[in-house]
C-alpha cells in the first residue's frame, strides 16, 4: 500500500494580521480539492512581525492540529524567511507562496497535478501584473533571462510547489545573497510551469518595498549572470578606442588642417563621461565586494526563537524540542525558562 503524500506550505510572514484569515480559508478550500490523494498542513516563518500576526499565529497553532509555526528573533527579510523554511520544512512536497494573497490559493491543485504526473518542480508564471511597477518587472525578468545561462524561460517567484528532493539540493545552496527563483532553478531538472496572473496585494503595502526589490534585482543578476561585471569591461574597452580614436583624430587635424580644436566645453563632457563610467564601474565593483565580504563573515541568515508545534503532536502549546538539523542556516533555541 502506498502512503500518501503530505504537503506543507511554507510561508513566510511579516505584519500579515490581515491576510492571513483570508489566506488561510482560502487554502482549507483548496486543500479540499485535493480529496483524498495528500494530507496537508502548514509552516508559517513569522519573520518578526509586530503587527499581532504574532497572537493570531499563537491562536491558530492552539487551536488546529495542522500549523506549526516557527518564530524569528526579529525581521531578517523575505529571503532570509525563505531559508529558513526551506530548512524547517517536513513533508514530501513544499508549497512556497506569500502571504498577501498575490499567490492564488486555488493553484494548489493544479500544481499537485503536474507534480503527480511527475514533475519535481512546478512553479507559477507570472503572467500580466497588476502592480505600479509591471513594467519594470517585465524588463528585470527579460534582462535576467538573456544573460544568465542557468535560469528558464519563465517568470516566476516564489509560488511554487517543489518536490522534497528539490529541497534537500537547494538546503546546500547555503549563499547569504540568496534569489530563491534562481536557487529552484539551479536545484531542477525540468520545470512545469503553470500560468497565472498575479492578483494584486489585499492588505496594507508591499512589506519588501521598492528598495528592497531593487535589492533583490541586484542580487540576482550578481550571482545568476557575469553581465554586470563583464558590462565593465565593455565600458573600459569602449572609452579606450573612444579615447585612441579621439587622439588620431586630434593628431590628424593638427597636422593636416590649420583648423583650432574649440577646447572647453568638450573637454569638460568628455571628462564628465568618463568619470561618470569610471564611478559607475567601481560601484559595479562594489556591489560585487560588499556581497563577498557578506559570504565571507559567515553570518548566520536568522534566528530562531520560539517553535511552536501543531496541538496533535504535542499535548500542549509549548516550545518544540524536536531535534533540528546540523548546521542550519543559524539555528537557535532559546533556553526553556
Ligand atoms: N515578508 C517577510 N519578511 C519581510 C518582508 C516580507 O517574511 O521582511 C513576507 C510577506 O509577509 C509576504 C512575502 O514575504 O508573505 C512577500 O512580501 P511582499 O508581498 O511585501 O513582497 P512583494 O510581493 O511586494 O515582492
Ligand atoms: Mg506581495
């Protein structure tokens, strides 16, 4: 007899208070679509919320047999939050989504569909998005995919449903700048992909923001392709004949013409160029070097307070004890007081 294979949701959660009730209902419905082919249950990484998703989560794990959750000490960030699940995660089958209700809950069945038909890694693409920055989006994904030879032809996030092998290779993936889409594809073999437009936020503001996704940008293109690093180059080469060009033709006309080179206001945009190229070279350097001095140190990603189990598997709401693995990314629990 075969058993059947159990789905935990891995989400993180930063001052979600007021998605979660939706978010919750919306995958109980979902799940129910399932029947009787996996059993289901969730793991929320409360990414130090202050908002009292903290209290609600509490309640929840009291009252259900089916959330667990896990605490970090403070808020480290989407990326951070993510490790962490993948770290925490128990099951067969992972499904990450956020909390904010952009990831469509109804998407667990077709995606447990694809992966019973055998795909390992099923991800969501992103079709048209709603958000202020759609553009933006379109033109990140289309650069990415141009210049980096390890990431498919799809645009996808975090919403995905990932199989338990999948897993485990993306756990030794134990990088500090971290672009979870890269990190599945990098941890894939084929990748089925379901496409969906992506709703937009319910509640509140992006918790990420701007910046933060700027960040992200950032870091994928730094460690999923050579093309800032090798823009560089280009620069340098393309002033150096502009520069040698210039010359000959400098030298050209003082030898040949007894025409007077009109002098400052080239001279000076010239210079502007050049040091605008210069200046953004070394930023470009810059990035590359705060992210290795970043690997370097070693840092843990978070930190783990409070663990809190689901009711059925401890007879009381208490601070779980279970056994982690080794050297998580920044494992802690806190002494029992
Ligand atoms: N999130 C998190 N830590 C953070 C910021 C966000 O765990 O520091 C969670 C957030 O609660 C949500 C998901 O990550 O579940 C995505 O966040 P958000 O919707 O703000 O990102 P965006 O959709 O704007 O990229
Ligand atoms: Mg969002």
């Amino acid at each position: 007899m075969t058993t059947k294979p159990h789905i935990e949701a891995v989400i993180p959660v930063y001052n979600e208070v007021d998605s979660l009730p939706m978010l919750i209902q919306g995958l109980d419905h979902a799940k129910t679509c399932l029947q009787d082919d996996a059993s289901f249950s969730y793991l929320f990484i409360n990414d130090g919320s202050t908002d009292g998703t903290t209290q609600l989560l509490k309640t929840l794990n009291a009252q259900r047999t089916d959330i667990r959750v896990v605490e970090l000490l403070h808020n480290f960030g989407h990326s951070a939050a993510l490790a962490c699940g993948l770290e925490h995660f128990r099951g067969d089958v992972a499904l990450f989504m956020d909390a904010d209700l952009q990831d469509p809950p109804s998407a667990l069945a077709p995606l447990f569909y694809q992966w019973q038909q055998g795909a390992k890694t099923v991800v969501v693409e992103r079709g048209k998005r709603p958000e202020k920055h759609g553009f933006l989006f379109r033109a990140f994904y289309y650069l990415l995919r141009k210049t980096s030879r390890t990431l498919p032809p799809i645009n996808f996030g975090t919403h995905s449903l990932l199989d338990k092998s999948v897993v485990d290779r993306m756990k030794s993936h134990r990088e500090r700048n971290r672009y979870f889409p890269g990190l599945v594809a990098a941890c894939s073999g084929e990748i089925a992909a379901i496409p969906l437009p992506r709703g937009e936020r319910v509640y509140g503001k992006s918790r990420v923001g701007f910046a933060g996704l700027i960040q992200l940008a950032l870091t994928a293109f730094l460690s999923f392709s050579s093309a800032p690093i090798r823009l560089v180059s280009i620069l340098g080469l393309i002033c150096s004949l502009g520069s040698l060009t210039g010359a000959v033709v400098i030298v050209g006309i003082k030898l040949l013409t007894n025409w007077a080179i009109p002098g400052w206001a080239s001279t000076m945009s010239l210079l502007f160029f050049a040091s605008g190229i210069q200046l953004l070279s070394l930023g470009i350097l810059g990035e590359y070097v705060s992210r290795i001095y970043d690997e370097v140190k070693k840092r843990p990603l978070y930190w783990v307070g409070e663990q809190l189990e689901p009711r059925a598997s401890s007879q009381e709401h208490r601070v779980s004890s279970s056994v982690t693995p080794p050297i998580p990314l920044g494992h802690y629990r806190r002494p029992l007081s």
